[in-house]
C-alpha cells in the first residue's frame, strides 16, 4: 500500500528529524523515497539557525546529499525540487500526485520551504488539496523510532474505517499489534449535541450509552476477528468518558508508537468524532499521528 513516500524537506535539522522514522518505513514496507524541496518566493534567509534553501541548485544539491545518505543504508531515493510556489501545502499536495506518492512524511514544525508547519497549518492543507496519507511527526520524538503498538480510534462508522487499511499496513510491515479504541460518553460526558437529551431523560440516555457501549464492543471484537484473519494481530478497547481525554489515555496505557485516524481533511482538521478530534489529539501528544483522508461521499 505504501510503496512510495514524498518527504519534504527545508533544509533545517528539525525538519530532517523525521530520517530516522523515513529510513524504518522505507525497509520494513519496502518504499522508494522522494525527497522534496519548494522553493517559495521571498522565503526566509535562515531556518533554525540553519541557512534556508531560497536557490533551486543548492537546494538540489541538497537533497542529492540526503538521496546519499539513504542509499548507504540500502534505501532507494531520489530528489525533486519545485521553484516559485506560494502555496507549499498546494505543491506538495501536487507533487504528491504525480508523482504518486503514497504516503507524505512531514515534521510538525518547520520553516522555510515547511515554514510553520505546525498541525492545522501545512499539514492541514495538504490534506486539503489532496488525499494522500500524511505522517506527521513532532521533532522531539526519540530519534530510534519503533513501531510495536498501533492506535487506531473508531465510532463505528465507515468514514473511521477508512483508517484500518493503512494502520493495517504498517502493523504488517513493522510486525506491530493494534490497538482499536472506541470511546462512549457517559450522562456526564456526552457530546453538546447530545447533552439536551442526557438532561432531559437522563436514564433512558445512560440506557441508550450503554447499548452503544455494548453495540461497539461486538464490533470491535468482529473486527479484530477479521484483522486476525488477515494475519493482522489486534485487539479492541471501549473506553467511556471524553474522547479525546479517554483516547489518548488509552494511547499511554498501550505505550502507542503510532496513532492512525481517518479525517475529512476540512478546517480544524473534523475528523469523524464529534468536533475536531484529530486536531485536539495531535495538540496534546506527541506520539506520531497518521492523517488518512476519509473519501468523498
């Protein structure tokens, strides 16, 4: 499924803090890499403290220096550099495209050719304007990247399913375990657009959250049965309580290398939760997030 990656790149250290994680991906899958560079008119002089590539030759000088890196280490890479782009996001979405790339390794901070990207940002709009996969990675993740446990959030929906296939690749290719999660509100933690009800008729409500509970245990037991049959070990969790709160407690408890969700890639980053769920979970973790854009309906 991953077969090629597209990694941009900027320039910086902090940028190139996702290598580690790249070359990983790049032997365990197997994928090719192609790293990219826009060049953006009136960028930056420094990035980090690092000089900015703002020249298309010493930006592919560049990248030819990183394609080397990685083909001392057995992966197979190459360089791309696009020149007068004010819309990053838009170029690596582009670029992504036709080169088709499978999946785009991004740091969540970054400046010059990956000015802020910070989760909302470039990130976000990447997803935007395309609809390939984007990993995303905070720069002070352990170097040694590994990938034993993987996190994958449900609420029963296709549109959160949209996640599995490529959660499920990268637990083949890493021989990792997942980890399904499914959090129901209690009375007390029920969604706004639920609490009117909840306080209306509290104990039909509780009545109905705990069949709901009930209903996504059964579905996540027959998942976990069908990934099992597919060579894919998993397990399944329903936790009941805030979304985000019990989701990403339930990322600490699993010691969660990854978290892969499916969104639908608009402003704020909606996933298929209620309210922003995606963009709340990268806020408040640094375990690498992987975004899979949910197909147009």
């Amino acid at each position: 499924m991953f077969s090629h990656l597209l990694v941009p790149l900027d320039g910086s250290a902090l940028a190139e803090s996702v290598l580690p994680a790249v070359i990983l991906l790049a032997r365990r899958l197997p994928a090719r890499v192609t790293f990219l560079h826009v060049v953006e008119p009136h960028a930056p002089v420094t990035v980090h403290g690092d000089r900015h590539l703002t020249r298309a030759e010493d930006a592919g000088v560049y990248l030819e220096h990183i394609v080397a890196q990685l083909a001392a280490q057995g992966v197979q890479a190459s360089a791309r550099v696009r020149g007068g782009s004010v819309n990053v996001a838009a170029a690596v979405a582009e670029e992504a495209a036709e080169a088709h790339a499978e999946l785009i390794v991004l740091c969540t901070h970054g400046h010059g050719g990956l000015r802020d990207v910070l989760f909302g940002s470039v990130a976000q709009q990447v997803l935007q304007h395309g609809t390939t996969p984007v990993l995303l990675f905070k720069p002070d993740r352990p170097l040694d990247f590994v990938c034993r446990t993987v996190v994958v959030p449900l609420d029963g929906s296709e549109a959160a399913a949209a996640a599995l296939p490529a959660a499920a690749a990268i637990a083949r290719a890493c021989g990792a375990s997942l980890r399904l999660v499914s959090v129901v509100p209690t009375p007390e933690t029920a969604p706004p657009e639920r609490a009117a009800a909840t306080r209306l008729m509290p104990s039909a409500a509780a009545e109905v959250l705990d069949l709901e509970a009930a209903h996504m245990q059964a579905y996540l037991t027959e998942l976990t049965a069908t990934l099992a049959a597919d060579g894919v070990s998993a397990s399944g969790l329903v936790e009941r309580g805030e979304a985000v709160r019990m989701l990403l407690d339930a990322a600490k408890v699993s010691e969660a290398d990854l978290i892969v969700m499916a969104t639908h890639g608009r402003s704020g980053l909606a996933g298929t939760w209620a309210g922003s769920v995606a963009s709340r979970v990268i806020g408040h973790t640094g375990i690498p997030l992987l975004l899979v854009r949910i197909p147009p309906s």
